[in-house]
C-alpha cells in the first residue's frame, strides 16, 4: 500500500444542471480525486483555502481518512467556479472563475509528503505541477492532468513536466490540442514519445482509451439512468485510478486495465449526485457490484 | 444459414474528407450494407438505380455474390449525395442531395424474395419501409433504421413501422429525438417499450450499445490511424452484425454480443478507404484478426 500526493484545486462550486441547482457546495479538482481515491488508499492533499471553507467540508475530507497536512487556509475566500451543463452533459459551459486564495498558491510540501509513492498533479498551473513534483523525491509513478488554457498558454512549461510524468490522464480534445494531430491515435504516438509510459483518454459518457507500449485498452462508461451532475466525473476517475493502483502496488499492463474500470466505477458514483454528495454514503460492496456490472457490460465471447 | 433482405438507398456519392476527395463513387445505404453482409450471408438487394449506373458497380456487387435481381434499374439519374467531413469525422455536412429516380421508388419484390428470414430496413420513408415489410411472408428478424427527417417528419408512421421490428440500429441523437428523452438509457426504455426487443445505439468512433431484455451491452470501436472516410460505416456496421446473425442463425443475447463486435469490425474496415474500396481486397483472415482485435481491446480481469 503505496500514499498518494495530490495538488490541485479546493473549490466551491456553484452548478447548474437539467436536473438542479447546487450552490457553493463543495468541488475541486483534488477534492474529487482525493474522495475518490481515499475508497483504496491514503490520501495527502495539497491546496489551499480561505476562511470562508466550511468546518463541515474539512470534517468530511478527514472522515474519507485524508491527510489535510497539506491543505493551507489563508486568509481571504476559497476558489469559486460557476458552470451550467445543457442536456449534453459532456460539456460544461464556465460562467465564472474566482482564483482568489488561488491566485497566490505556492505549494510547499509539509514534512512527510516527501516520500510519497504516488502522485497525481491535478489540473493546475504546469509551473505549480513542476514546482511539487520537485519536491518529492523518489515517486514510483506519477500522473498528471491538463486543459486547453495551460496546453495554450505554457506549452513549453506543460512539456517540461510531462516529460516527468509516467501517465497523462487527459480527454480528447486535450490530446488533440497537446499533440497538434487530430487522429486519436496518432496523437497518443506523440505524447508517448515525449515521455510518458501511458496516455488515458478521458471521454466523458463514452468511456476511457488507454495507450501504452503494452496496447490499448478501451473501456465504456457506465450508462446510468440519473446523471446528476458531472463536475468532478474526471479527477473522481482518476481517484480511483490512482487509489487502486496504490491499494495493489501493481503497476503492469492487466492490473493498469482493472484500475482503469475502478477509475470508471468511482467516476460512475460521482455523477450520480451534486458535489460529492453520492460518495458520502458509497460502500465497499456498491463498487465491487458496479466493477462486476463493467465485466458484463463489456463481455462477448469468441467466434465459435 | 438464412438469407438477408435489405432495401435502401444505392448511390453515387462525392465525399470530402480532410484526406482527399471522391468524386461520383459507389455508395447508398443498401450498398454499403450488402457489401459488408455479404462476407457471411447471401443478400438480395431491393432498390433503384438509374441508367448512368456503372457497370462496373454492378460487376462488384456480383462479385460479391449480392442478388441484384430487386435492383431496378430505370431511365433518370442515379440517386447522388454530396458531403463533407471536418476532422471531427464523426458529424457528415450534406451539401446536396439529389433524389433523381429515388423519387419514385416503389419497392416490388421478386419471385423468391418472400421468404427471407432476415430483413434490414435501411434508412429510407417508413412507408417504404412498411411496405417492403407488408411483402415479406414470415421473417424471422426484422431490423431497422432511420434518421432525424423521418424521425421529425413521419413520426407515426415510423412507429407503426417500429412495432413490427425486433431491432432498431439508430445513433444516439436519433434515439434521443425517437423517445424525446435526452437520458439515453431512459430513451431505450422508450422505444422497447413500443415493441423492440432489442435497441443498438451507434456512437461512431464512441462504438455502440445494446439495450435489451437481457441487458446492456457496450462495444468500443476500433482505434484507428487512418481514417479516410466515416461514409457508409452504420451501414457496414449493420451489415456485419446481421450477416454474422444470418450465418450463424443464432439469436440468442450472447450471439448477438459477437454479432455487434462484428459489426464493428465491418465498420472499421469499411472507413479505412473511400467508398467500398477497402471491402473489395478484404479477406475472412483480416476479419477474424479484427475480431481478435476487439477482444484485446475490451479485455480486463475480475479483482484479484
């Protein structure tokens, strides 16, 4: 059993979706992630918030066993974003981002962060990425995640921290984008060749691709009757990914395929409600019985 | 081994891809459909082509050993669609279409053509589509397609349609508008409920669903480097899946699994040139390698 370091943002939401209005609930990218992975693993998070961050979202964090000696609070208000999802719930539309406490992050790792054996920098400045990553001194795997704005903006800062990376967790727009290639697969060949051992393609309700040296694995997402709300439906894939890779300390090709589903489980709960609503009551049994349900979705037998 | 009606379009189609362009080539819904079924099963084409069609074209459907004696071939012009695709390859552009002797089309079935165990209706009017059907004495399968005009525009008489059809091949947005429910598997709810007993849901490079009494089923597609041209692909997919259906005579949610990811394989295949070109030198190895293919794409183990 392996600890996971995470960096990335500790926000309040504000979502509109089809089916509700949640209002500065509790979201983040390494929020999300961190629930998610606490389901296997010991979580460290890294952030930052202000004053106004509620005793209850810290009191759930530290319920999920998460390390909080990471997490600042600094005076001023916590990172605020405003989104609205239409009936296509792939996309969300950003009505507005408040940095705030954010704007001046500066991650330093507490004592004891340093020998983390997992690392997941979340989707965040590359220079605050690179800036983390040097602090952690033998990490057996490290996973980073990305966006258009940082891809536009600090390619060569992106670059640079990639090439450190084992597994770049991305979607597909972002390959795309990252790589200049607008084939799929051709894209991946690129990002592989800076570095990375792995390429995992995020597609929202379509599923995840994998590309690595050892083949390409394609996973469906869950089809679910009640998408509440898919904020977080990435970073939670990415907890799971991450929490059972931890969990195992496994990191070959067939046991990559089993937590890439995990990833797709946890991912398949966090939708099911607002914020992390859905994981407050989540069991061990639910997600086994879930993974079980990928192994039916996705089985076919050979040409007989 | 069960011999396949299809009646549909057979086209001259000019297709801009961002690899190249095609000019006046073989195409039409009951084109690509036959081409891909025929690797499994005798198929007897229902439709209407004009006197330009080439020879050429006929000489390949036959060679293919496609019974061509419900192809008409009347005085006008060739039904022609023009169309274009960005790099998201995965959204056609129409540019023109030109019904020209598809107009008139009114499907009669030969001596022989009454007794086919299987029947594809491709995506033509339901009231041809029923009308074809009215012909046919006691199929065994029956299955359909149809697309957002129809959807939009005869809405009753595609439901009248649907009830005599135990599968429907559709996209997601057309399943979506069908059912007028954006949830996708609370539209296929829907739409079995009118009848159905089994729903496929095309995604494109996404890959397809299955809904049905047995359960869900999720399919990826294939990842592929080159794609050059998406025309025609539903069609193939359709083709394989029915085909393997016909050969097999097995109808059971197990075959029917192997039968989508056969569908899948002909659709892969059928994109990776223009027009029907990439069918023309395919082989029964390349097709089982595919397959093979798929089943190291999708494959993962239970928890250890």
């Amino acid at each position: 059993m392996m600890d996971i370091l995470v960096v990335g943002s500790v926000a309040l939401d504000t979502v509109t979706t089809p089916f509700g209005k949640a209002k500065e609930v509790l979201g983040g990218s390494a929020t999300h992630f961190s629930a998610a992975a606490s389901f296997f693993a010991k979580v460290k998070l890294v952030g930052v918030v202000g004053k106004d961050f509620a005793e209850e979202h810290l009191a759930f964090l530290q319920s999920r066993a998460i390390d909080l000696g990471g997490l600042r609070q600094v005076s001023g208000r916590t990172f605020r974003w405003k989104g609205e999802y239409g009936y296509d719930l792939n996309e969300a539309k950003t009505l507005e981002t408040q940095l705030n406490v954010f704007a001046a992050f500066d991650p330093t790792l507490p004592d004891g962060y340093q020998g983390s054996g997992i690392v997941f920098l979340a989707n965040i400045d590359p220079d605050l990425q690179q800036k983390v990553l040097s602090q952690v001194r033998t990490p057996r795997l490290v996973a980073a995640d990305t966006m258009n704005y940082w891809i536009a903006g600090k390619h060569e800062a992106l670059l640079t921290v990639l090439k450190k990376v084992q597994v770049v967790i991305i979607n597909d727009a972002e390959a795309r984008q990252l790589a200049r290639e607008p084939n799929l697969v051709k894209a991946a060949r690129q990002i592989l060749s800076w570095g990375p051992r792995c390429l995992i393609i995020k597609r929202g309700e379509y599923g995840a691709l994998m590309f690595s040296d050892g083949g390409w694995f394609a996973a469906p997402a869950y089809p679910l009757e009640a998408v509440f709300d898919p904020t977080g439906a990435g970073d939670s894939f990415a907890g799971g990914l991450l929490g059972y890779l931890a969990a195992t300390g496994d990191f070959s090709e067939t046991n990559f395929r089993r937590a890439i589903i995990m990833g797709s489980v946890m991912a398949s709960f966090n939708v099911e409600d607002f914020s992390l609503n859905r994981l407050k009551t989540l069991t061990r049994q639910e997600i086994e019985a879930r993974y079980r349900e990928f192994q039916r979705l996705v089985h076919f037998d050979a040409l007989s």
